[in-house]
C-alpha cells in the first residue's frame, strides 16, 4: 500500500481515537459535575473579570470551549447574563483551551498506561454514578495521550513521502488556504483543541513545516468559533450574540495577526527552539492577545452586537415550545437546560397573563382579557411538551443529582400550568365582570389589590431566580414573601371589612369581588413558592412544614 494511503488510514484512526476521548472527558465532567457547574457558573458571572476566570477553569475541565460557550448561550438566553459577561466568558474559554494544549504538548508517555489503568479500575469498582463518570474521565485522558502518540508515529513516514511534502511546502506559500484547511478541521470535528493537537503531533514527527503549522493554528482557532455559532442559528437573539461575538473577535484576531504571521513566527524560536512549543506557544499568546485587546472592550462590543442581532417580535408561532431537542437527551445536562429554557418561556407568557388582568383592571377595558385564553392555550402546551420530555429523560442513566433537578422541573411546571388556570379561569373573569357589571373599587380597595400585585410581579421573578440557581438565600426570601403576602391579604381584608361596616363607598358585591381577587393573588404566590421547598428540604431547613429562620420569626407553612 502507498505511503501516503497508509498514513491517511492511521491518521484517521489516531483523530478519531483523539475526539473519542475528548469527548469521554467532557460527558464524563458534564455527568459527574453538570449541575454544580451550571451552578457555579450562574452565580460567579456578576461582572467581566469573573466571567474571564470562570471560562478559563470550566473549559479546562470540560477540555471544549464550544460546551462552555453552549453553556453561556444558555445563560444569556435564559436572561440570566447580559452579553458583555458572556461575551468575556468566552474570552476565557479560548484561553482555557491553549493551556490544555499546553499540558498536553509535553511528554506525558508515562501517563498512558496509568490513566488507563486507573481510569479502568474506578469505572469498573464504582458504587456511585459520580465515581463511574469521573472513570470515564480518566479513560478519556488515557485515550486521548494515546492518540497523540499514535499520531506522531502515523505521521513520520510523511517525510518520505516526496508528494506529502510538496503539497505542505506548498501550503507555506498560500497561508490564507491552509488557515481555511485549519478552520474547516475544526468546524467538522467541533474541536478547535483537537486540531491544534493534531497540528503539534505532526510537528513533533517532523511532517510540518513550521510556518504551516502556524497558519493551520490560526485556522483552527477561527473554526472553533464555527460550531456553536451554527448551532445557535435560528434560536433567540439572546442565545446567538455570545457565539457571534465570540466569532467576530476571533476574526478580528486572524485578520489583524495574518499580514504578519511570518514576522511573528519569526520571532518564536527566541522564547524556545523546539518546533512543538513554539505552535503552541503561539496558540497560547494569540488568545491572550484577545483577551488583552477585547476584554475591556465587552461592554462596547455587547452593545453592537445587540444592534447586529435586535431582539426580534415574536408571532403566535414562534410562541410555541421549540428548544425541547430530543438529540440532546443523551447529554441530560444539556437536555435539562433546554426543558429549563422553556419553562421560562412558559413564565414569560404567564407573566403576560398576570399583566393582563391588570391592564384591564386599572384601563377599565376587557380587550386584554380576551388574550389571557389564547395565552393559557400556549402555556397549557408548554407544561404538556416539558412533562413528556422530561419524562422521556427520567428513562434514561441520570445522577442522583439530575433526576432531582429532572423532578424540580417537573414539579414546578404542573405549579405552573395550575396558575396559569387560576389566571384564566378566575382571575381574568372577576376582573371582567368588575368591568362588565361597572362595578368601581375604591382608592383604598385598589390600592391594597396593587400591592399584591407588585408583591406577585416580584415574586414570579424571584421564584424563576431560584430555579435557575438553586439558591438557597433566595429561596428563604422567597417563602417569606409568601407568609408576607399572606400578612398583607389578612391586614387588607381587615381595612376593607371596616370600612364595610362604616359604609364607606363599599357594596356587598364589591366586596364579594374584592376578596376574591385577594384570593386568587394568594393562590398565585404559593404556586410560585412551591419551587422553594424541595432546596430548603433538600437542605435540612424544613421541619414539619416549618423554615427554619434564624431570628426564629413565625413558621412558613407548606404551599396550598
């Protein structure tokens, strides 16, 4: 067989065996980790340093900065961050993949067997998920020592292959192709670190020549770009601007940096002579170029990419489910964030709804309310679409910790679509019959309703807060609200039976409505309190239906 078919056959192998176990090591961190990432990510984005830091340790464990730049689509799509900390989270990603190229580029042939053995053992001797998945990981390393050795050894024939040869010393001379030869690599394997890899192996068998190794590097890091900006194409604004700036700052990098790659390459060997270090040393200095020049401009930048991308209005159409991917059930992580993601769509109408009721109220007009039926339609086949989804996932190997959070979910989107029938069904009618019938509350009687309803508008967002972070101070604030809103329902109900009995401007029926629309704001509450109990139970802080507080103030009951 000719040199050149032999080569191609084990390189091949030697790339697949590479994906395969960069891929083990992220499915394994993501099964192992996934929620407490999510977590830890959630709650350290509040400005762009962090966001940096955060992006550079959540890539080397995840060994793939298009997860962690998924993972901030997520966020920014869920409202949880605006775009200048996504968009500095990304930065970070691109320099938390050098250094794992960086680890991996030294000679750790040692390692292989140790990885493997150790790795082996744990997935076969473990009693737990977390411990078989963090075998995978350790396997997944072994692997991927394993593949980079076999693609060094595949390789060296290359320089005995006078065709081989050519055609890379040609490349030399067209630096623009081989920088596309390196993006559309990483484009298709869905790893930018996979490629430089690649390109380091070929170098440390001296099959490379240097100054195409650095074109094919910067190739690789413009790709790498490619995947989840594809990925995000037709979804949200918010989901899209993170992998777009991502994009258009590694763009600019390669734009700017290629008129000069051979004057830079030239200054490399200066810093160390070995062929290896230098690729990746220029991988290395090239994002944290970036990270220099765009970090402080994220905010700039988030803002122009928001004019690139405006927020869009959206039709009955675009209304429905439509981020519920059955191909992401194999990866639960990534399929609860997508179930979470339309739940707080779900929140968004039924906010709509609450908002509604109110419009109506204060505008003495019942157009609104003919909406609120259309609307509970949709949110009816949210909470019917979520519940098949997350039920089709239960089926399938979860961690204790996911099939928590897959029940949460699922508990808190019934809560939902319960609220969303006390909007519809009663909520709504009593407002329209106060309309219909002409009947006019007082200043006093308004005023304690709109407290409420200021109360329930903070408290939805609050309960949505929790959810999405798990946080347990919020979900304390959050039954205090509860018990809060009860107190002010008891205090108003009070005022407005004294004023009954004094006959100020006060008519039984009135009254009849009055108290229950009281009552249906009430309701509303402890639906959305109910997310609330199984973290402050997971927690040890509910006893017999009782928060326990600190100051030890009056007990939070159970919802209902």
């Amino acid at each position: 067989m000719a040199i050149g078919t032999t080569v191609l056959i084990n390189l091949l192998g030697g790339v697949a065996l590479l994906l395969w176990g960069l891929r083990m090591v992220r499915t394994g961190i993501t099964r192992a980790y996934g929620g407490k990432l999510r977590r830890q990510l959630g709650r350290s984005l509040s400005n762009r340093f962090k966001a940096f830091t955060v992006g550079i340790g959540i890539t080397c464990l995840l060994q793939s900065s298009t997860a962690t730049a998924l993972l901030a689509s997520s966020f920014a799509g869920q409202g949880a961050i605006s775009a200048a900390p996504a968009l500095a989270l990304l930065l970070g990603a691109d320099v938390g993949t050098t250094l794992v190229a960086q680890a991996l580029s030294f000679d750790l042939s040692l390692l292989k067997p140790i990885f493997l053995f150790v790795g082996v053992c744990l997935f076969l001797s473990a009693r737990g998920e977390r411990q078989k998945h963090l075998g995978r990981v350790v396997i997944g390393l072994g692997l991927m020592l394993l593949a980079l050795q076999l693609i060094i050894t595949a390789s060296t024939p290359m320089r005995e292959s006078d065709i081989i040869q050519f055609l890379l010393t040609s490349l030399g001379e067209e630096p623009v192709l081989a920088l596309l030869i390196g993006a559309l690599i990483s484009f298709l394997a869905h790893s930018s670190l996979a490629t430089v890899l690649l390109v380091i192996s070929l170098a440390a068998a001296d099959s490379l020549p240097l100054n195409v190794g650095f074109a094919l590097i910067l190739g690789a890091n413009l790709g790498g770009a490619l995947p989840p900006l594809v990925a995000t194409l037709g979804a949200a604004p918010a989901l899209r601007r993170p992998p777009l700036g991502n994009f258009l700052f590694r763009l600019s990098g390669v734009i700017l940096l290629l008129p000069w790659l051979n004057q830079v390459s030239d200054l490399l060997p200066l810093l160390e002579a070995d062929a290896t270090r230098q690729l990746v040393n220029f991988h290395l200095l090239f994002n944290l170029g970036l990270a220099l020049l765009f970090l402080p401009l994220v905010g700039q930048a988030g803002r122009l990419i928001k004019e690139l991308v405006p927020d869009r209005i959206e039709d009955e159409a675009s209304l429905k489910p439509r981020y519920l991917d059955r191909s992401a059930l194999g990866s639960p992580t990534v399929a609860l964030s997508h179930a979470l993601r339309e739940v707080l769509r779900m929140g968004d109408l039924l906010e709509s709804m609450v908002n509604k009721s109110f419009d109506a109220l204060h505008q003495r007009n019942s157009a609104p309310i003919e909406k609120i039926c259309q609307t509970d339609d949709l949110v009816d086949e949210y909470h019917e679409k979520i519940k098949l989804y997350l039920t089709e996932l239960s089926r399938k190997s979860l961690t204790t910790e996911e099939r928590r959070r897959c029940s949460q979910i699922m508990t808190f989107t019934t809560n939902l679509e319960h609220l969303g029938d006390i909007v519809e069904t009663s909520l709504a009618e009593l407002v329209k019959r106060t309309i219909n019938q002409n009947i006019h509350f007082s200043q006093a009687d308004l005023g304690e309703i709109d407290k409420l309803y200021l109360q329930t508008q903070s408290n939805m967002k609050l309960a949505f807060s929790v959810l999405m972070t798990s946080h347990l101070g919020n979900a304390r604030q959050l039954l205090e609200q509860k018990m809060a809103i009860r107190e002010n329902e008891r205090l108003a109900i009070e005022a407005h039976q004294r004023r009954l009995r004094e006959q100020i401007a006060v008519s039984p029926t009135d009254s009849a409505l009055f108290l229950d629309i009281l009552r249906d704001l009430k309701r509303v509450n402890s639906h959305l309190a109910s997310v609330a109990y199984p973290l402050l139970d997971l927690a040890g802080e509910l006893r017999s239906s009782r928060l326990r507080q600190q100051n030890q103030t009056e007990p939070l009951s159970e919802p209902g």
